[in-house]
C-alpha cells in the first residue's frame, strides 16, 4: 500500500470516528442491549473499541519509523 493510500485512508478514518463521536443522529431511548447495557453507553463502548482498532492500525501502517525524522 502506498504511502499517499494510507495517508487518505487515515483521514477518512479519523473524520469518520469523529462524525460517529458526535453522533448528531443518535438519541438515545431507555432501552437495553443485550439486557444489561443503555443503550447510549453500548454505543459509547463500540465507539471506543473502534477507535482503539483505528489507533492500531495507525501505529503500524500510518507511523512508521522511515516516514519520520
């Protein structure tokens, strides 16, 4: 993959977790997912596992060490 690849995929990803942040759409209704969890905080949840997921992958295919200084 490209350098000019990852770069573009790397924004996309970072404006597409912060659209998901800020959740315009999304109002949360007293319901429960899978019993136990709100449902806004089971979406908080998924959003943090997709931006550790995100942050991975950025470390080992966006930063690396001959792009650097």
């Amino acid at each position: 993959m490209s350098s000019c690849t990852r770069l573009l995929l790397a924004w996309t990803g970072g404006i597409a977790l912060t659209v998901l942040h800020l959740a315009p759409w999304f109002e949360p209704r007293p319901r429960l997912v899978l019993g136990v969890l709100p449902e806004e905080l089971a979406y908080r949840l998924g959003w943090m596992v997709l931006a550790f997921a995100y942050l991975v992958w950025f470390t080992a295919s966006v930063w690396r060490e001959e792009d650097g200084a």
